[in-house]
C-alpha cells in the first residue's frame, strides 16, 4: 500500500481538496477559530509595525534614536515578518496576506473553506492596526503621514499602479508557494526563506 504524504510539498491525494497541512506545517484539522485568531494578530502585529515605522518616519517623530531613514519600514516590516512566520507559522500557516491565502487556494495547498475567515481575520487585523496608529500619532498620522500608505508618484495613473501591485502580489505568491511546497525545507526554516 502506497504512504500517501501531509507534507504541504506533496501533491493533493486523489479526491482531496488540499493537503491536510499547510505552510509552515499546520495542520488543518486544528482549529479553525485558533488559526484565523493568528491570522488577525500576526497581520495587526506586522501592519502596525510597518505603518507605525512609516507614520513615525513621515512625521519625523520616531520611538526612539534619530528620525527614521528611508530603510526603516522595509528592515521593520522584515523583521517583524519572520518573526511571525517562526511564532505563527505553526498555528496558521502565518499567510498574513490575502494574496497569499488565495494563491495557496488556487494551487491546492489550502482548503477553499478556510479562505473566506482567513480573509476576514486579516482584514479585521489590518483594520486594527491603521486604528492603533491613527489613535497613537493623532490626526496627523492620516492627514501628513496617510497612515503609512504609500502613494503613486506624480503622474502615475491608477491603471500604472494597479498592474505593478499585481506583478508584485503574484511573484511574492509565487515566492511563497514555491518554499512552501520545496520538500527540502524543514517548516521551521521556512521562515527564512520569506
């Protein structure tokens, strides 16, 4: 009798809708309610720290040391990504991003069932978090610093823009899929591979 493997690299037995673990070695038949409880608080976690870095550096108004220079969102959203991976990654796959839960939906590595609550938990998360900055730097984090959002340059249309974010979006699932399906990657280093 053929061992049929749960690794996320192996493919989807025959009749299943997706493997029954996911990135990072979850496993689906854990609790949903948990899982999408770390979605939410792995993406406030990782949106707070990047539009808090980015208010703080727009509004030339850091936590502490000299006013943020221009590798202070990226170096902290980083880091505050792996660190969610590592923590998370085990509870819910640390997905964090619904691009992400989409992409490992289309390509089977994640149950059609689970995506709407992933979704909603890291909207709600998001959501979250632009209310902490809002609420930490004033008035001014949304009127001078946009909550940390960034905008087209002058002149680049919104057609322009929405077909880079695309581009993007698909190599960073891209990215992600290909680790999270290598059977060389033990889930844990996964993490750095983000």
């Amino acid at each position: 009798m053929k061992k049929i493997s749960t690794r996320l690299g192996a493919p989807p037995a025959p009749g299943n809708a997706a493997p029954a673990r996911g990135l990072h070695g979850h496993e689906f038949a854990g609790s949903l309610l948990r899982a999408t409880g770390a979605e939410a608080l792995g993406t406030l976690v990782l949106v707070l720290t990047i539009t808090m870095t980015a208010v703080a550096a727009a509004l030339a108004l850091p936590v502490a040391g000299a006013p943020y220079g221009s590798l202070a969102v990226p170096a902290a959203g980083g880091l505050a990504l792996a660190a969610l991976i590592a923590s998370l990654g085990p509870v819910s796959g640390a997905h964090l991003n619904p691009a992400v839960t989409l992409g490992l939906a289309c390509n089977r590595r994640f149950p059609w069932a689970r995506v709407l609550p992933y979704i909603a938990a890291q909207f709600a998360g998001a959501i979250a978090a632009a209310a902490i900055t809002w609420a930490l730097y004033g008035a001014q984090a949304r009127t001078r610093a946009g909550l940390g959002a960034s905008y087209p340059a002058s002149g680049v249309s919104a057609g322009r823009v929405l077909v880079a974010e695309a581009i993007v979006s698909f190599l960073l699932v891209i990215v992600i899929t290909a680790v999270a399906v290598d059977s060389h990657l033990s889930p844990g280093a996964a993490a750095m591979e983000h």
